[in-house]
C-alpha cells in the first residue's frame, strides 16, 4: 500500500512539472524566439501615430527605441510608425473627408487644434474625431528676438506686449523714432503664416487675449471688427511670410536680424534657435504673462470604428458613404492599436523620455524641467529661461473661437 501511494505521488509531481516545463518552452517559444502557435496571431501590430511638428523629432527618437526593444501587445510585436502631422492641415482634411486611413492617435500641439479637429470632425457629421487621454510633454509661447530691439522696445514701451510690438509696427519712421538704428530699417514681426502654422495661429490667440484684456476668448472676440484691424496692422510688420517659413526661430539663427527683429513663438523654437541667433549677436527671451501653452495631448482616435486602419495595407474597398475614411473588417483589431499606442504613450512618460525631451527644448509632462543630460534648458539658463513652471497663464479659447482665428488669418495672411 505504502509503495503504491508513493508510485501515485511520484506520478502526481511528474504530472506538475511536466505542466510547468511545458509552460515555460510554451512562453519561451512565443516571448524569446517569436514561434507562431497555430491559432495565435504573433503578426505586427502596427499603429500609425500623428504627431504636432514641434514634438516629432522627440516621439520619433523614442519610437526607434521602443522598436528597437521589441515591446508586445497579446503577444503581438508593436511597429510604431510616426507621421508628422500638424492641426490645421488634419483639420483641413477631417474637413474634407480625405483623412485615409485615420491615424490610431494623434499627438497635438495643444486643446485649441485639438479642439479645432473635432469642431471639423463634428460638422462632418462623424462625431469627435479624438479623445484626449492626457499631456506628454509642454512648451510655452514666449517672448523673444535680438536684444538690441528688445532693449529699444523696453526703454519706448516698458516691455514687451503685443501693444508694443503693434505700435513698433505703426512707427512711421521705423526703428528711427524707436530710439534704434537707422539702418535696422522697419521693425519685422517675427510670425509665421497664421493660416499656415498652429504656432502663429497661438500667437494671435494670444494678442487677441491681451487686446480683450482676458484669458478665455469667444469667437465673438476675434470677430471684433476693432481687433481685426488692429491685429491686421500687426501681421503687415511680416515683410514677407516666405523668408521666415514655418520656422522663424531658424530663420533667424541662419540670416539674422534680415528675418525679424522680435515675436512671439515657442519656448522650444526659440531654444532650437538661440545658438545660431548668437552667432549673429546677442538674443533675449522672456515668458508673457498670459500665452498659448502648448501641452501636446495623446489622444486616441474616437471617429467611426475601424477607420484607424494599417498604414501599411492597401485601401480597403469596404467605405462608408461619403466619409473618405477606410473601415476595417475588424474592429476588434483597431481596438488592439489603440492599446499598443497607450503602451507608447506610457513609454514616453516614462522619466528617461521625460528627461529626453529636454535635449529637444521641451518641457516634461509636468511643466518642471530636471536640467538632464543635454537639457537645453540648462544650456541657455542664462538667456532666462526657467527650469520650473514659468509664470505664464494659459490663453484659452473655445473651438469656436480657434475656427474664427484660422478663418480670418486666411484673408489677412492672403493680402
């Protein structure tokens, strides 16, 4: 009897730990040397990612390494495919119906053009197109330009505000009568095209809110017929919109004061930008006390199911009427992307991106910067920028608002 009992329990931990061995190839086989089991599917889950120009390089750095490290859904290795994409041309083609496939989630600038998407979303009769699902990193709309201007400007005006830029523009005599340089000729705002660039399109949100003398705008606001033509005579300081680009921080640092002489433009840009503007003369910076912070949101695509399809696959010829979006037969699997874009969105805040973001201009999620290794931040501390939160308060303004913004600067821009 006793060697019976013992027959069965030698049999019973047999049992186990063939269990548990089995277990472990099964894991080692699907985890460590990627064998596909029939029945499961161990094919790439790839997930198409916009992101806002001023954060693409950062995401596109983390990407690579998140690639590279071989991160898995479900057993299913994650591509991250990232696309440059800035608010106002998605917006144009949510407009338009032309958005194929949708991305699986979008990295915005900031609440206004993310706002601004779905307002076009909406009005397509779609519903929203995104829904946002927190900050991964900032940047702040900031003061800047060459120091000699801005010190011109101080001893005139006492500051830098968009009062004071607008009268620079109105001097009929140029920098002349502003206590400057004959041959500095005209004062030249720094700006981009507004109907072209959500970072011009924040400065203008911003002059809008200092001329109302409020942080939170109404489309009534900028459809002020006072405003429009105050704010009209400021974008006509813009000699010309093609010599500054979408960039003017670099236009600056790569002709000097020829481009512009001050404006207000992102803290990120005007970091990127402060060595080449050095190598031209003295540059200053200094935080506005009210501006667009942009505070780039992940947000997950919430439009019609199916419609963040593969970005590598073929169109499917399953379309819903009218949409321009491609649905796929499965939406369990857009279901799935999404997920995977969540474990990225994890990664970037996680704090080795965090502190990456730095070398990039950008602030962490957080708005308190930790000086890393390759800080910008740390670099240029002596120009005034700050590693806690600036002193700036935030510029809002309703979706509503955005669009009237956007609309207007088509026909101001366009002159």
């Amino acid at each position: 009897m006793t060697g019976y009992l013992t027959r069965k329990g030698i049999r019973f931990v047999a049992i186990v730990v063939a269990g548990v061995v089995a277990a472990l190839l099964l894991w080692l086989a699907t985890n460590v040397f990627n064998v596909p089991l029939p029945g499961v599917d161990t094919s790439p889950l790839d997930v198409q990612l916009f992101v806002a120009p001023q954060a693409f390089d950062w995401v596109s750095e983390a990407a690579e390494r998140f690639n590279a490290e071989g991160r898995r859904f479900n057993r299913r290795p994650i591509v991250i495919h990232v696309v440059e994409r800035d608010g106002l041309s998605l917006r144009a083609q949510v407009s338009s119906a032309s958005l194929n496939p949708a991305p699986t989630a979008w990295i915005a600038e900031g609440a206004f053009t993310l706002d601004l998407v779905n307002l076009a979303a909406r009005q397509s009769g779609i519903s929203n197109a995104f829904t946002a699902e927190g900050s991964v990193a900032q940047s702040v709309m900031m003061w800047g330009g060459f120091a000699d201007r801005i010190a011109a400007l101080d001893s005139n005006f006492g500051g830098l505000t968009w009062k004071a830029l607008h009268e620079a523009a109105m001097a009929r005599s140029g920098w002349s009568s502003l206590g400057g340089q004959p041959e500095w000729g005209f004062f030249k705002l720094v700006l981009a095209d507004p109907s072209k660039s959500s970072e011009a399109l924040a400065a203008l949100l911003a002059a809008a809110a200092e001329y109302h003398g409020k942080t939170s705008l109404t489309a009534a606001d900028v459809n002020d017929a006072r405003f429009q033509q105050w704010a009209q005579e400021l974008v006509d300081a813009v000699p010309n919109f093609a010599n500054l680009g979408s960039e003017p921080g670099k236009a600056l640092a790569v002709r000097g004061a020829s481009a512009g002489d001050a404006g207000q433009l992102l803290e990120a840009d005007w970091l990127s930008a402060a060595e080449g503007m050095g190598n031209w003369q003295t540059p200053a910076f200094r935080y506005a006390p009210t501006a667009v912070i942009f505070d780039f949101p992940f947000a997950v695509w919430s439009g019609p199911p199916g419609a963040g399809g593969d970005p590598s696959a073929a169109p499917s010829p399953s379309l819903r009427s009218g949409s321009g979006l491609r649905l796929s037969a499965d939406a369990a699997e857009d279901s799935s992307r999404q997920d995977a874009a969540r474990l990225f969105r994890d990664y970037l805040l996680q704090d080795a991106q965090q502190r990456r973001a730095e070398a990039f201009g950008l602030r962490p999620a957080s708005g308190n910067v930790s000086n890393a290794e390759g800080s910008l931040f740390a670099r240029w501390a002596s120009l005034g920028f700050e590693s806690g939160r600036p002193p700036t308060a935030s510029a809002q303004a309703s979706a509503d608002a955005v669009l009237a913004a956007l609309r207007w600067a088509e026909r101001a821009a366009g002159r």
